[in-house]
C-alpha cells in the first residue's frame, strides 16, 4: 500500500527559470540511473524475495526513490516554468523565445515543444524510458552487487549535473539526493555481506581447475596487482588452445540423416576459388570491366 503526502521529501527551492538545467536533470528522471529505473529495480526485487530483512529493505529504498523522483521531477517543472508560460502564453518574439531555449546547447527546446515543459519519461537526449533498464535476475548475492553499482553510477551521475549549476537551491536539493545514493549503497552492501555464501554468486559451484586460474591475453607486458598474483591465481602468461587439453575445435554428434542433409548443403553452398565474377558494384563503378586487361 502506498500512501501520498503533498509535502516533498526534501524542500526544492530554484532561483531561476533555467530550461536547459531542466532538460539535463531529466537524465535522473527517465534515464537509465535515473530515480524510476531504480524504484523499479528495487520494487521487484523486493516483491519477489523471501528474506524478510532483504524484503523490508528493498522496499523502503524503493518506496524513498519514488521519492527521490518527484523531487527530480519538481526541479524539472520548476525550472520550466517561465518557458512553460511563454510558450503557452507567447508572450516574447519568435526569435527571442527561440533562443531563450536552445541558449544552453542541449535539446531544452524540444523537451520543452513535446512535453510543455513538465517531467517527461525521457533521458536528457530524448530517449524514452524503458523497463530494459531494470536489470533484475532474481538471484540476491547478483541483484545485491547490481544495485550497489547501481547507486555507484547514480551517485556519478549526480556529481556531474551538481558541477553544472551555479543554482544554490538545486545544487542543495541534488546533494541531498546523491548522498542518499551512497546510504542505499552502503545499505546494499551490509545486505550483501550479511550473507555467508554470498560468492560466487548462485549455487553451482565453479569448475576447480579454472576458479583460480588467470589467463594473460595479451603480448604486451603485464601489469602485476593482486587481481593477477601468484597468491592469489595461478598466472598464465601464454595461454594457448585449449586449455581444456582438447584439440580446441567443436564437434557435434549428428544422426545419418542430419549428417546426410549437412553435406548437401556444404557441397551446393561450396564456393569455386578459381572463379573472378564481374560484381554489380564493379559494373555500376566502371562499367563492364575487360578482365583481360592489365592495369
């Protein structure tokens, strides 16, 4: 059960109309960082999980970013205000209120065209939003790792819009709201750790021959740090195939028909190496082309 307050989770105070601002805090809005990608993240996660800490966490912090996004959704409307009215109102010239809106180089103008300048479900560059965003697989030692990169990018996200304004209520606001991001992030991963076995994550443990093994793919000199150690790994610097100890190529167990319908196929599908045809691209470049001659 949900239950609407009018009051905003954190007070939203703007200075000024600023379309352009508004059309960049978007990204947190329908983006794939953004506030709704996070709620549902977190919403469906919490409706599918059995834990009853896990449960009750996940949807708190899904609940407080549905908070989070009317907050983002507030600064939007405010700070197109003023465009919103001229532009209903046309109350400036053409060429005037047509500069008022691109003057910040992004695409404010038509944010502000389509969606009359309220909060549309859409990225700072227009793209809608989409549930391909929620990255959900249903196993928590993965979702947990999932949301704290999650909160991780967002909290990124933040830092750049708040280095972007010189507006003292929105920098305030999107403070507020990127701190948040590191507390749902710590929280995840308290959840996380709060889970004995919690990697690799999911049941099926790895194969013992390669769990500890890494392979140096390069021929450039490698750089050494515990990811690749010898304490930690056994280091292979040339690996060749396969490291299995097969032969390295594939193989597929096929009945007399299957095989019989395979090689009819090879053989009117085979290519003659000692042909040279004319192609349509030669002949549309050139002309017919005398292959007799030489250059």
């Amino acid at each position: 059960m949900f239950k609407r307050v009018n009051q905003l989770q954190y007070t939203v105070r703007v200075a000024t109309p600023n379309p352009g601002l508004a059309n960049l805090l978007l990204e947190q809005f329908g983006g794939p960082q953004g506030e709704l990608a996070a709620a549902c993240r977190y919403f469906t996660q919490g409706l599918g999980e059995d834990d009853a800490g896990r449960k009750d966490l996940l949807l708190d912090i899904a609940t407080e970013e549905l908070s989070h996004l009317e907050i983002i959704g507030t600064l939007v409307a405010m700070l197109n205000k003023g465009a919103k009215g001229e532009l209903a109102e046309g109350v400036e010239k053409e060429s005037d209120l047509y500069r008022s809106l691109t003057g910040a180089g992004n695409d404010s103008h038509i944010t502000s065209l389509l969606y009359g300048g309220g909060p549309a479900l859409v990225n700072s560059a227009g793209v809608p939003w989409t549930a391909a965003y929620v990255d959900t697989i249903g196993e928590p030692t993965a979702d947990l790792r999932s949301n704290i990169a999650a909160e991780a990018r967002a909290k990124i996200v933040y830092e750049r819009l708040i280095n972007v304004t010189d507006d003292p209520g929105v920098k305030d606001a999107l403070r507020f709201l990127m701190t948040r991001e590191v507390a749902h992030q710590l929280s995840f991963e308290k959840a996380l750790y709060a889970i004995q076995d919690n990697f690799p994550p999911g049941k099926l443990p790895p194969v013992p021959e390669f769990e500890s093994v890494y392979f140096h793919m390069s021929d450039e000199e490698p750089v050494r740090g515990s990811w690749n150690s010898d304490e930690n790994f056994t280091y292979v610097s040339d690996p060749q195939p396969a490291v299995d100890g097969g032969d390295g190529c594939a193989a597929v167990v096929l009945n007399d028909q299957q095989k019989a319908m395979v090689d009819a196929m090879a053989n009117r599908t085979k290519s003659d190496p000692e042909l040279n045809p004319i192609t349509g691209a030669e002949i549309g470049a050139e002309g017919p082309i005398d292959k007799t001659k030489k250059s």
